[in-house]
C-alpha cells in the first residue's frame, strides 16, 4: 500500500482554490486604522450591515473550522 | 511624512482576519494607539528594525511608525506559527514567504504581553502535547493513541459500535497550484481502519464518542464563553464533525459545570495561553476535551451570541485587566 492508501489521507477531500474573500465594494483596507473601513466615512466594515455573518474559517476559505493562520 | 504616535500595542495578523478587525474597531473605540501588521502586507512596507537599539520602523505612503520595545505593552498575535503546505508558490515566492516568517518571529522581543506569544502558540498547537496538558488538568479524554501502530485498535473499539474516531496529528491540509485539500475528524468503523495503511504517518485515533454534543468554549482570560452545538432541527448533536454539517447547526451559549471550567483554565496556564478555542464533547454528565487552538476564530460567535469576546481581548491588550 502506499502514502495514498494511509487512514487520514483517504480522508481528505479536494476543493479548488477559492476566491479571495470578497470586500463589499465601497470599502478599503487602511493602514492607518488597521482594519477594512468605509472609503467615504472611515467607518469599520466589522460595524455596518455590509459584513457578513463570520465564518468559522479563516478568510473563507474551507480548511475547517480554523486555518491555524495560514 | 506623518511620524504617527509612538503605539503602544502591535497586533500581527493578515488583512483578511476578520477577527481581527472586530478586536481593532474595539481598540480604536477605546483610544488604545495600535499598530497592525499583516503578513501579507509586508512587500508594501518599508521595515527596518535596529537590533542596537530594538527598534523597528515601518513606513507606508506619508505614514512613519517607530515601535520602541519599550513601548509596546501588548501584541496580539494572529500570524502562523510555522508554514504548511504552500505548494503553490513558486520557489522565489516561497523563500520570500519564508523569509518574511522568520521577521515576524524576530518580532518577539516586541511586547511585555501577548495574546498569544508564539512560542506557546507553537507548542499548545501540537495536539500530543496539548491532549497530555489535557489530561494533566483534569480533563477526561476519550480513549486515545497517537502514532501507526495498528494494534492500539483492539484497545479502543466502542463495545457498543465498533467505531473508531481518526483524525491528524497536524492539520490535513495541502494546497498545490490547482486544489485545495482538507481532511475533517471521521467516524467510521474499526474494520475499515483496520484495512488501511497506518505506517506512512503518525495519527490520532480515538474511541468514538456516540450520542455526543459538541461544545465549543472561547477562553479570554479568566472568562469563558461556551456554546452548545445541535441540529437546528432537532436540538440533538451532531455525529462526527460537525464541521461539515454547518448549514444545519445552531449555536446556544451554555454555561460549563464549575469542574470543567476549572479544567479549562488549568489547561490554558498550563499552556502559557490567554486566549483559546476548546472544543469539547459531552455525553450526559461527562465532558471529554477534543482540541484546542490557540488561533480558533470566533466572530462566527457574535452573531449569534452577543458575547464581548473581541472588547474582552481589547480591554486586556489595554491593560484594564491583566
């Protein structure tokens, strides 16, 4: 049998590489606050209805429940 | 060019940590002078860091930053600890990436307190390790063995079911140039583990806890925010990971019994950890710790929770409460 054939790498499934996580247009990262805000009144994306509901997962990418920061 | 104030915390992430910016809207808010930045920002900089004097300066656009050690209380720290994986990067961008890991690990000298200091992310991320300190606290564990030898699977197989939990010592993740591939905790039957390969990695393999709910405890501190898993529906758990049936699950706060919440604090000092993301599972009046991730996001929480997990973090990064 090879690596292939191992318990936990059968297990694993594929997916294709996903798109960057998707910014709501309107809204810029800033250096200065360090974080994603509104390009015309600075206000936090984290604090309007345009985000999301977060995910378990980093960056939307589907690794599971976390992306132990990669 | 801005020289801006000298910020007392620095937080380390990637500019699509989310997390992270609910932690920073709670710092700004709180008029705390912060500096993040992003591993993945790093090429738009322009970094110095003076080992003779420890300080660092970063500069974008009009904007110039000097980080004194000295003056730098807290840094919380969302980067990874190490690299998995990355195979899709050609070899150039791959040193690059490399090399920029080593500079945030330089960044230790930076910061009297960390949420969480990378050595100990390090060490509490490698789940031997941290099922030991696990058991070492109080915690009950399922029946458990970590390695390729297939005998530990006459030991471990359910009396009542005959299956087994397999899961990785490390992450089961890969990326090359075309996919993405992950691998969840499976519950299957011990003949269909019995007839795999075992030699060519080490792995956990655990009794299968049948009937479990699962609960997920956010560890800030001395406070822990705790939710119950369950199917929407029903109200009942969720077989095997619940991570692949998220269309499906609710999430409702719960409170710990006081003996496991003592675990769960034993088990974060005993880690060297601020933060955590424990997952347990409970079967009647029994709670067995599975994992726990010193980086385990949480704004999926919020929503439906209300808990103050991100202006908990910012008040400790403050300094309000140590």
């Amino acid at each position: 049998m090879s690596v292939s054939d191992h318990v936990v790498i059968k297990q694993i499934i594929t997916f294709p590489i996903p798109a960057s996580p998707m910014i709501p247009g309107g809204f810029t990262y800033s250096f200065v606050d360090g974080m994603w805000v509104d390009s015309e009144t600075n206000q936090p994306l984290v604090q309007t209805a345009h985000m999301r509901d977060p995910e378990s997962k980093k960056n939307d990418v589907e690794t599971g429940e976390d992306q132990k920061g990669e | 060019m801005n020289v801006a104030a000298q910020p007392n915390v620095l937080v380390i992430s990637n500019r699509f940590d989310f997390s992270t910016d609910y932690v920073c809207a709670q710092l700004k808010l709180k008029s705390v002078r912060y500096l993040r930045l992003n591993t993945d920002q790093f090429t738009e900089l322009a970094i110095s860091y003076d080992p003779n004097r420890g300080v660092l300066s970063v500069r974008k656009d009009a904007f110039q930053f000097y980080l004194n050690p000295n003056d730098i209380d807290a840094v919380f720290f969302r980067a990874a600890t190490y690299l998995r994986g990355d195979k899709g990067l050609d070899p150039h961008n791959a040193l690059s990436k490399q090399h920029w890991q080593s500079f945030v690990i330089g960044l230790m000298s930076f910061g009297r307190r960390w949420i969480n200091h990378p050595t100990n992310v390090y060490m509490a991320e490698n789940k031997m390790n941290q099922l030991r300190h696990a058991a070492q606290s109080g915690f009950k564990l399922p029946e458990t063995f970590v390695g390729n030898d297939p005998r530990v699977l006459g030991d471990l197989t359910s009396a009542t079911s005959g299956r087994v939990a397999t899961k990785g010592l490390d992450t089961l993740f890969y990326r090359t140039k075309e996919e993405i591939g992950f691998g969840y905790t499976e519950v299957q039957d011990a003949s269909e583990v019995a007839s795999s390969s075992w030699a060519e990695l080490p792995f956990i393999v655990q009794e299968a806890l049948e009937d479990k709910i699962d609960i997920r405890a956010t560890i800030v501190g001395d406070q822990i925010f705790a939710v119950k898993i369950v199917d929407k529906a029903t109200g009942t758990g969720i077989d095997g990971d619940w991570r692949r049936e998220k269309e499906r699950v609710s999430y409702q706060p719960t409170q710990l019994p006081a003996n496991v919440k003592t675990h769960c604090l034993a088990l974060m000092k005993s880690l060297g950890l601020f933060y955590g993301a424990i997952d347990l599972a409970s079967i009647g009046e029994d709670y067995y710790f599975l994992e726990i991730n010193p980086t385990g996001e949480w704004g999926w929480l919020m929503n439906c929770t209300e808990f103050p997990i991100s202006e908990t973090i910012a008040n400790w990064l403050k300094g309000d409460k140590d």
